[in-house]
C-alpha cells in the first residue's frame, strides 16, 4: 500500500523547512550561529545569595551577555576579595562587588571578549562572599558549584585575588594543583615555602603575581618568595612577577585594569595561553 501525506503534512514540512533555511541563511538566529560569534555587550554582575558552603553565603555572578543564547563551555574565573569585604552574602553581599575585577564589571570596564593565540575567549565570573577567612576547601566547594550550575570550561578555571584573596589563590593552587590551569595572585597575604612552591610548580599551574614594594600591610616578600620557590624548582613555565615601586597595599587597581599589559598581554589574555 503506497503512503499518502494529507495536505496539512506537506504544508507543516514545508514551513519547517522555510523556517531552518532562514536560521542557516542568517535571517533568524540559531544556537549553533550564536556559538561563534564574538561578544560585545560587556557582562552584567548579579548578586546571588545562595549557601554554597557554611563560609560562602553567596557570590557575585557575571556571564557573558550572549550566555543563554549559547551551548559552549566558557572559561571560569573565580576571584577572591580581601579581608575588608567578610560578610554573610546577603545583605553584605554588595562590597564583593566594588574592587579588583568585580569592581570592573560593576563599572562596565571590564571587556566584553578577549583574544588568546587567535581565538575569542568571554569568561564567566564569580567572585564569592566568605564570612571568615576562606580555606582551600571552601574555594573548591564554590568551583564544584560553578561547574554544576554553569557551563564550564574544566580545561580553564583560573583563580586570582587580592591580598587575604590573593593568599588564599596561593593556597589553593597548593591544595589543588592539578584542577587550575593559572593563578594571578596580588598582593597575596600567604608565606612560602618549598614545600608549597614545589606542589605549585610540580602541578604546571602557571603563575603571575603582582605585588607593590611599599605595601605595609602584606610584605612584598611573599610574592617575592613564592616565585623565586617555584622556579627553583624548574616549572614548566616559569612564575613571574610584576613589582611596582610604590601604591601601598592597593596593586589591584593596576593588575586587574585591562589596559595594563606586559608583553602585550593584560592578566586575563595572559591567563588564556594556558589550560589543563
């Protein structure tokens, strides 16, 4: 028996067609389109209160504009405030906001897209609130949450942050230094050790400290410390470091601003170069 396709069959694969063709064409948009083009449309910042752990009761989320127009995987990077910026993650949860790259979001200075090795990268951001100093643990617990909540590149998780923050990337990349691919610690308030140094160099995480000379409150000297450790113990990259010769504590504005580069690379293009 032949099969026959009524009148309303025919019209309804018709109109399918119609509609697949315009979304190839690129009249209509389609997922797979959106997947390959560039952002322009710098992120947006929102607070979410949310009990990742019992230290983090919330965070600040930036994704890329185009995120929910999309399917790929994103590079994921955490930063970590300073110990001025302790609070419950909610009602407190606004001072996450105000400095180093969070800061930048907020005032929409921070770029849209970046470009490593001629691709285009946009980076989801989440800067958490913790309630006391954090432990490594706490950081991984929020990674484990980005990646379940997200569409996370795993390849290219990067951690930077300033002063308790930026210790606290040093610890982490200790603990963890085979889930990172770089760290950008500033003005880290962690002391070295070989043992330390040799876990971060042993666990190829790339390293790119910043510290000013001046800083009275978190000596210079651990970053020091820190890079000339790991590169004693002959890394795959070497760690390098930035010193500037005066700013007191505050070497976020200039590390994290985009505009500053080394190498023609600012911190974020440079963070790119690397994945596990």
């Amino acid at each position: 028996m032949k099969n026959h396709l009524s009148y309303p069959a025919i019209l309804f694969i018709f109109v399918s067609a119609f509609i697949s063709c315009k979304k190839e064409s690129g009249t209509g948009t389609s997922v797979a389109s959106a997947n390959n083009i560039i952002e322009t449309k710098a992120p947006v910042q929102k607070p979410i209160s949310y009990n990742v752990n019992s230290n983090i009761g919330g965070y600040q989320e930036a994704l890329p504009a185009l995120y929910d127009s999309t399917t790929k995987k994103y590079p994921l990077l955490i930063f970590i405030h300073g110990i001025g910026e302790l609070g419950n993650g909610v009602s407190d949860l606004w001072m996450a906001a105000n400095i180093g790259t969070p800061g930048l979001i907020k005032q929409g200075k921070f770029p849209a897209s970046f470009s490593s090795k001629g691709k285009n990268f946009s980076f989801i951001v989440v800067t958490p609130q913790f309630k006391t100093w954090p432990s490594s643990d706490d950081v991984n617990a929020l990674i484990d949450h980005a990646i379940s909540k997200y569409r996370i590149d795993a390849n290219r998780i990067y951690v930077s942050g300033l002063s308790m923050g930026g210790g606290v990337t040093w610890e982490y990349a200790v603990a963890y230094n085979n889930r990172i691919a770089a760290i950008a610690p500033i003005c880290g308030a962690s002391g070295p050790n070989d043992p330390k140094a040799q876990k971060i160099a042993q666990g190829d995480v790339a390293v790119w400290a910043f510290h000013n000379q001046d800083d009275d409150v978190v000596t210079v000297n651990n970053s020091i410390g820190y890079v000339n450790k790991i590169n004693a113990f002959s890394p795959p990259v070497a760690a390098r470091i930035t010193l500037w010769p005066t700013g007191g504590h505050d070497a976020w504005t200039k590390a994290t601003d985009p505009n500053y580069r080394e190498n023609g690379l600012n911190m974020y293009e440079w963070m790119l170069q690397y994945s596990r």
